[in-house]
C-alpha cells in the first residue's frame, strides 16, 4: 500500500479534492470528498474478496490486457492496490465537470494518469485503473474492476438518511436508500 500513501501524499490529488471542497460548499446532494472515496475502495475491496469467493478462488480478469491470478499474498495485495487507486481518483476529474460541463469520469482518468506515473505504477497497472476510472459511469462493463467501482460508488452512500431525497433523482435506482449495505 506504499504507492496508495504516495497517491494520498501527492500534490495534486490534494489540489483536486480541495477544488472539488470548495466547489459542493452548499451543495444539497452527494458529495465527493476524500471520505467518499475511501468509502468506495473499502466497499470496492470487499466486493472484489466475495465475488472471488463466490467463484471458488482469486482468479480475476481485470480488464483485456491484463489477467491477475491470485495465488500468493504479493498478487492479492497487487489487486488491493489497483482497487484504491481506482477507488481514490475516480471523481478528482468533478471539479471540471462542475466549472466546465465536462464528463468527469473521463476527465478523472486522464488527471489521474499523471498521479499513477508519479506514484510508481507500470503502464500496465495505469491501463486497469484508467480503465476502471474512465467507465466507472458507464451503463455496464465487462471488466470486472469497473463493474466493482460502478457498484461501490452507489453503494457508499447513505441514501437512507439523506435530506434531499425527495429532489433526488437518483434515488430509485439506488440500493441504499432503505438502508446501509455495506
């Protein structure tokens, strides 16, 4: 988790979530901040451990390029890392979204590859998480990275006690809002 604590430590992650702070100041609905996307990665991870149960083992394929069988504690701590990373910068693109109109997943992943650069991970391992990042708002994946990310991000929220819900326009399609899951 050393090149996590370096995504945490760098610069312009933090840039990104003070932008995106200062941005939601008096925003009714969800939020984006550094908690939510630890809530995600934890959410995300527990996911990842019982899809893999369900399936009788750590054999996962993280997207086309790249196929990580888990069979040693270095390749579960491996699929740990890609899970928070994805799950860490997957909204830092909002603030441009909010000041420009523009899709943030997409704009998430191209900001966060220069994080990933700085952090020490390969071009291999920054095509999953950029993957990840990037179709974390589409309507289905077959990579099962992204799939994991689509259903934490809606997972972590606690739609059961928000005050919003009846301006909510998500909210029916939202599997918290009778109660936590995760």
């Amino acid at each position: 988790m050393q090149r996590i604590q370096r995504i945490f430590n760098h610069d312009k992650f933090a840039y990104y979530l003070k932008r995106i702070k200062t941005l939601e100041k008096g925003r009714p609905f969800c939020l984006h901040p550094l908690e939510h996307s630890i809530d995600v990665a934890r959410i995300a991870y527990i996911l990842w451990l019982e899809q893999s149960l369900k399936e009788g083992g750590f054999s996962v394929s993280t997207n086309s390029t790249m196929d990580l069988t888990v069979d040693s504690e270095q390749a579960l701590d491996a699929m740990k890392c890609y899970i928070y990373a994805a799950a860490l910068l997957h909204d830092i693109g909002r603030y441009r979204q909010y000041l420009y109109g523009e899709e943030h997943a997409e704009v998430s992943a191209n900001l966060a590859q220069e994080i990933l650069v700085d952090t020490g991970f390969a071009e291999e391992e920054q095509a999953v998480i950029l993957d990840a990042i990037r179709y974390h708002n589409a309507e289905t994946s077959e990579y099962l990275l992204t799939r994991i990310l689509q259903k934490a991000d809606k997972l972590s929220r606690k739609c059961f006690q928000c005050t919003e819900q009846e301006r909510c326009y998500k909210l029916s399609k939202m599997e918290t809002r009778h109660g936590l899951i995760y």
